[in-house]
C-alpha cells in the first residue's frame, strides 16, 4: 500500500519550507508570490495530496463529525433515522459516523469509547444497553447526547420519545373499534422501554373494553439476522393460532414481525384480512409493498433522524447547552390488512 504524500513531500518537491507548503494549502493569508502559490498547488495536484481534514480539526479543536448508535441498520426504522441525521448534517458540514451496536450492550460501549477517542461534536444514540458508565463518561467529556426511540434517564441528555404506550392504547382501540374482541399481542422479547411501552398501552387498552389481554412474547435473545423479526413473527403466529380461542385479529410490535405473521397465517391456508387481521407498528415503507398493505402505527422515523440531528448541530453551535425532552405523537396509519367486523 503507497504512503500518503504530505506537506512534507511537497516541499521537498517545490525546494521550499513545510510552513510555505501548509500555508498556500490552507489559503492563508501569509504573502506568497503568485508564481509560487501556482507551484505548490500544481505539484499537490499531480501527487493526488489530500489533506488530512482530522488533524487540523483535531488541533483546532473542531472536529465536524458526529456519531450515531443504533441497534441494526438491518431494520428499516433505524436505516430511516439515519438517513435523516445524515441528510440534515451533510447540509451542515457534519461527517457522520455510524455503527451498529448489533443488539450488544458490549459492542456499543465500545463504539462510544470510540467516540470519544475521535472527538466527536455530539452523539445521537438508541441505547439497548443498561450500564450507562460509558454515556457517563463521554457526557463528563462535554460531548452533546441526545438519546432517540429508547429513554435514558440519565442527567445531561437530551430526549426525543416516541410515545409507544399511547402507541400500544391507539393499536387495540383501532382494532376494537374494528368489532375485535379477541386481539393477540405479538412481541419479541420485553426488555426494552419502547417493548414494554407498547405492551402496556396494549394492555390498557383491552383492561378499559373489559378484554381479557392475550400476549404472546418470544423471550430468546435476539441475533442479528435480517430474517430474526420475519421469523419470529412466524413463530409467534404458529402459538396464537394453535391457542383454544385463536385471535381474530394480531397486533405486532413492529411491523418486520407483522409481516412474519402474514406469512405464517397464509401457509396455513388463511387470507389477511378476511379470516385473520394483522398490525403492525413503525410505519416503516415497506408496509405499503406488501400484499394487503399493512395497517400499522405510525412512528417517524426519518423526521426523528432529522430533528436530532438539527437540535445536536445547535447544541455544538450554541454557548450553551439547554436539555430537553420531546415526545412524539403516534397515529393509526389506516391500509388494507385489518377487517371491519362490525355489520
């Protein structure tokens, strides 16, 4: 592998100091002569230099890059987060640098040692993780958090919610109001907030109708695999349909779940929506692919990509460092795969 050229090498190719080179390179307003000026930079451009963007930032103390932790870029929901972080910080002149903590606590707090070795500006995470030392430490650093999708009840970050339990509430009433009484819960394990949250509005839900709650949890921890959710929804499926009093309609956690139990429901020979109903949650666009077009709860994905990354480039822009804490609204994102029982 070549060596990259320096500042170094070109100014033993132009016969003039390092300083002169670093100069004419970073536009300076140091007087060069014309003539030598169109040297330097015409020897730069024949040796293909490139500056290295990372040291001067890091001497001027003013890296442009930001990071962000997510779960698994493999799920669309988070693929749309990000793609929002990085189009609002591209407009801003921000680097992002993004990793998959791949459902290990231990692989994201090395990422976020990792940030804080490259100085990064701020960090946008959606922590699955419940040792936060590590946050602790880069916050201690005066690096700007914001925590997304997962709540971190930790001093110094800034929130973005979603609110999944009135997600979970709006799922069964949806349903309800659809003349089912007999609403299944399919969920992978309830080991996160957001899990959790839509278990109890759920939950809420079918309490407030006098409904007795039939939720079926997939409690085996997760392995990144791009299949993990599409199966399990399958399984969870198999369980409700071989139950005494088999569901009429199944709500899913997220919508790659919802999709397992569409599959699993058609290779038994049943039609979505007119034997069984499905729903889904995230909202994710290839709900609207799929064959009958999935109903599901809405939960913005990529505006929450862009909103965090807005409030993070003000946040390393500003004097100060106000927190906050936003909560974003769910709704029904009415399609085909939900059966009006009533009349």
């Amino acid at each position: 592998m070549s060596k990259s050229v320096t500042v170094h090498d070109i100014a033993k190719l132009a016969n003039v100091s390092s300083a002169t080179v670093s100069r004419v390179l970073s536009n300076s307003d140091y007087p060069v002569s014309e003539k030598l000026r169109t040297r330097i930079l015409q020897i730069a451009e024949e040796v293909n230099y490139v500056p290295n963007l990372l040291g001067k930032q890091l001497k001027k103390n003013s890296t442009m890059t930001i990071g962000i932790i997510i779960p698994s870029i493999i799920n669309p929901f988070y693929s749309a987060v990000a793609f929002g972080v990085e189009e609002v910080a591209r407009q801003e002149g921000f680097t992002v640098f993004t990793c998959n903590s791949l459902q290990d606590p231990e692989l994201e707090d090395e990422y976020i040692q990792t940030m804080m070795e490259k100085q990064v500006k701020g960090v946008i995470i959606s922590s699955i993780t419940t040792n936060k030392e590590k946050l602790k430490r880069l916050i201690k650093m005066n690096v700007n958090v914001i925590a997304i999708d997962q709540k971190l009840d930790e001093e110094g970050i800034s929130q973005i919610e979603f609110d999944h339990r009135k997600g979970g509430f709006l799922a069964a009433k949806y349903l309800q109001g659809k003349g089912h009484t007999r609403i299944g819960y399919a969920t992978t394990k309830l080991n996160r907030p957001s899990r959790k949250g839509i278990c109890l509005g759920y939950v809420d839900a079918m309490n407030e109708a006098g409904l007795e709650p039939f939720v079926e949890e997939y409690r085996s921890d997760e392995t990144v695999n791009p299949i993990f959710e599409f199966e399990t929804g399958r399984e969870l499926a198999r369980r409700m349909m071989d139950a005494e009093r088999p569901p009429t309609a199944i709500f899913a956690c997220n919508d790659l779940l919802a999709f397992g139990v569409i599959h699993e429901l058609r290779a038994r020979g049943l039609q979505v929506p007119s034997d069984v109903s499905v729903m889904g949650f995230d909202g994710i666009d290839v709900g609207q692919m799929i064959h009958p077009p999935l109903t599901t709860v809405k939960q913005p994905d990529y505006e929450m990509g862009k909103m965090a990354c807005r409030m993070l480039v003000d946040m390393t822009r500003g004097e100060d460092k106000p927190m906050f804490n936003v909560t974003l609204q769910p709704k029904v994102l009415e399609r085909q795969s939900v059966r009006d029982l009533n009349g």
